[in-house]
C-alpha cells in the first residue's frame, strides 16, 4: 500500500498535524523546536518503516525460497483412503 492511504503515513502525518496545532495555540521557541523534532521524527519513522518493510520482504522471500529448493520431496502415503473411509490403526506387539 502506497500514497495517502498508507498506515505509516497517516500516522506520520498525524503526529505532525498534532504538534502543528499546538505550535497554533502557543506560539514559542519551544513549540517551534517540538514541531521540528516533531516533522524530523515522523520523516524518519514512516521512511525507516517503508525502508525496513521493503528489506524484510525481499529477505523472507529469499528464506522461503532456499527452503523450497533445500527441502526433500514429501514421502508418499502409505494408504490412500476413499471419501467416507476411516483408517484403523494396529497394534503392534
């Protein structure tokens, strides 16, 4: 999911909206440096989260794939039952 409708953006967005209308009611050099950090740490969340969701993509893909080419071909049953039948197992003494 890309653009506007991302989670990560909108919760970007939203802390930055956040300090904004704080910024609007009070006015000051404080409020002016919280608005920085503020833009700087949300930049970097929602850019850090795209970036390290992308790298865990292409990694769990390659994972999954030297498994499968790794991975030995499943036995074959040793009974194959019809629709409707049940199996009954032995003992063995």
């Amino acid at each position: 999911m890309s653009g506007f409708l991302d989670p990560k953006f909108a919760i970007a967005y939203t802390i930055i909206l956040g300090f904004a209308a704080a910024y609007i009611w009070n006015p000051s050099e404080t409020m002016n440096g919280a608005l920085i950090a503020a833009f700087a740490g949300a930049w970097g969340y929602y850019l850090g989260s795209s970036n390290s969701s992308n790298q865990v993509r292409e990694q769990v893909g390659k994972a999954l794939d030297i498994a499968a080419a790794n991975s030995p071909a499943p036995p074959s049953p040793d009974v194959i039952l019809e629709p409707g039948e049940t199996a009954q197992a032995k003992e063995e003494k």
